[in-house]
C-alpha cells in the first residue's frame, strides 16, 4: 500500500471480496522525508501514515517492510549505471521486476500469502489452461500494464489487481470517499520517486562524473560542446545551447549519446524516427505464443513509453546461443526511441512481454 487512493481502494475491494487481506507499505528510503514534493515522488512518512489509516478503516492488519537496500542497489544505482552507459532506463519498470513483484512477492510466499495485490490498472486473465495472461485495463487512459510487462508467468499467478475493470480514476476518488478513506482527494504521484524535484540532470550530475565533449550534428560535424553527455536523452531539444545554428534554421534535436566517445549526436527531427529495434533482457508476460517458440515472425503492437501510443510492428527472436535478441520492425516510425528503454509487445489487449532497447536503427539515417 503505497498510500495513495489506488492501493487503498484495491485492499477495499479484496476485502470486500472475501480475501484474508494484510496492508504492507514499502520502506524504499532511509530517509522518507525527501522523498516528496508536493504531488512529485511517494513512500514519504506521510504517505506510510495515509496507508495506516485507511488499513485501520479497512480493519486489516498493517505492517512496514524495510527494501530500501534493495531499491538503493536494483534501482536507484541501475538508474546511475544506465546513464553512465548513455542508455535511458525506466526505474518504474525495475521496481516492479525486482521489488514489488520480486522481493516483496517472495518474502510473501514464505510467510504464507498467495498473492500480492496492488492498485495497479491492469487486468490478469485466466486462459482454458489455468494459466494467467497480462491484458489492458478497461480505462486505457489509466492503464498501467505498460510498466506490467516485466512480470513472467510465475509472477502473474501471485498477481492481483482488483482496479482492472474500472472505467475511470473519477470512480476510484468517489469510491474511496463512500469508504471513508481520506486519501480520496489525495493528488497521484509523478515523475522518478527518489527524484522528487524532477531534475533529471542535476540529480546525475551529483552522481555521474561529467566531462566536457564535442556536440556534432549527422555529418559529424562540431556544433558544440556540452558539459556531460550523461545528461542528455535522446529526442531532448531544450539546453542544447549549440554555437553553431542549422542550416535549415530548425531546431536540433539529440540523435543519439556516444559515451565512449564523450559525443552527442543531434539533427533534424526527421531523423529521430525509428523504423527497426533490437532488444535484449527478453522476457514474457506468461506462457509465450507459439511464434515466439519457434522464432516465426508475428504481427504485434509496440510501445516504448508508459503512456506512449502502440504502433503496428512485426516481431521475431533471432537466432543465437545464449541469451537471444528480439528484433521489432515498425510499421509506423516512432520518434525518441532510445537504447535502455523499454519495448512492451502487445496483441489485442494482451501483453506478450518486454525487452530492453539494445539499438534503435532510424533507415533515413542509414542512407546518409
């Protein structure tokens, strides 16, 4: 229970359902008090007080659990090690794989529990088999199984999101207010939570060891300098400060981070469009399809951001020993795809499963 109105109204619903039901909030900071600023960030002390209160209304047990190591060293520290590689991570999705439904769900299973449930939008889907698939939420607006994708088929049979079905977030607020749970009106969380000021750069650049580089457009030629190439992300156009203007005189655009080189790459926006991608770290959201299997190409859909639009791609897993690649083609281009995120493969409502982004390959950019 994160302390916010989602999670609360979850427990409420498992309750309600009949479950022996245990609130537990995760400690993810020895130092909870920085780690919100306003609506920015969560697992605050007041955020630990908010789910002991609506633990008290719900009439269920309350405990705390102390991962703040674990979330230190499987999260914050992949964070700084990612853009130290000039890759761009998703913390949300590493908490997921290796906190919530990794070390919580395990300590779980050992002391007894069947399931980990939280506020999650989100839907698990039982086939003929028994076995669970990972679909959308009925709000596609607020679904979340996006940064779902993680979970393998094991994880998904210990997985409960009671929110699946609801068509809005405006029926969750109104719920919890029926409840009596004073979370109601409580504002979401935004943004990285152990980054509650939002700043990205400044945040790494406490971090990361900055050295100043050369900027050079496609060509390779220089137009500027930079302070650190570890702050910048791919399809980022503000704070680039070039010397040197575009001869079309349209804005530039980070193409991609060359950290061995100490370069960032930048140009047209034309050129942020990516038509192939290579991922590694494959895993599957259940039992994988047949064409998964037998390393057939398939049609899919694919996503690379949260809240990102799926677009139409042909899938298939290259051949190799060892840990294999998934190579997605895109039918429609998508901009700002970037090494270290992460592509979530979609059919229908369903999700197949997830890889990070290895290489992005833009084929306007190849035939320059």
């Amino acid at each position: 229970m994160s302390g916010g109105v989602d999670s609360a109204v979850a427990a409420a619903r498992a309750v309600e359902a009949g479950h022996d039901v245990v609130g537990v909030h995760l400690a993810l900071s020895r130092m909870p008090g920085t780690l919100r600023t306003g609506s920015r960030g969560c697992c605050t002390i007041e955020d630990s007080r908010d789910a002991w209160r609506a633990c008290d209304v719900l009439g269920i047990p309350y405990y705390v659990w102390d991962f703040s190591e674990r979330f230190k060293e499987d999260v914050v520290q992949d964070f700084i090690d990612e853009y130290a590689a000039g890759r761009t991570p998703n913390p949300c999705m590493r908490c997921n794989e290796r906190i919530k439904f990794a070390a919580l769900l395990e300590k779980a299973i050992a002391l007894g529990f069947d399931a980990v449930c939280t506020g999650h939008y989100a839907k698990v889907i039982t086939d003929a088999e028994g076995n669970p698939e990972l679909h959308r939420a009925a709000d596609w607006a607020k679904d979340q199984s996006y940064v779902l994708g993680v979970l393998t088929h094991e994880q998904l049979k210990h997985s409960m999101f009671p929110l699946a079905d609801t068509p809005s977030k405006a029926e969750v607020r109104a719920e919890a207010e029926r409840r009596g749970l004073s979370v109601a009106n409580k504002p979401d969380s935004h943004d990285i939570c152990f980054i509650p000021d939002g700043d990205t750069a400044g945040w790494l650049a406490e971090k990361i060891d900055m050295t100043t580089g050369d900027i050079v457009d496609e060509t390779g030629a220089k137009v500027g300098e930079h302070p650190g190439a570890n702050a910048f992300t791919v399809g980022q156009r503000r704070g680039l400060k070039l010397g040197t203007p575009a001869s079309d005189g349209k804005p530039r655009f980070v193409l991609e981070i060359r950290p061995k080189e100490n370069k960032v790459v930048v140009g047209p926006q034309a050129l942020l469009a990516i038509d192939e991608i290579r991922g590694i770290k494959v895993s599957w959201a259940g039992l994988p399809i047949a064409a998964i299997e037998t390393g057939a190409e398939f049609d899919c859909y694919a996503q690379v951001r949260a809240h990102g639009d799926p677009v139409p791609a042909t899938a298939r897993m290259l051949p190799g020993d060892g840990a294999r690649q998934l190579l997605v083609t895109l039918t429609d281009p998508l901009r700002g795809v970037a090494p270290g995120q992460t592509v979530v493969l979609y059919q229908g409502s369903r999700v197949l499963g997830q890889a990070t982004i290895d290489a992005a390959r833009s084929l306007q950019r190849a035939e320059l």
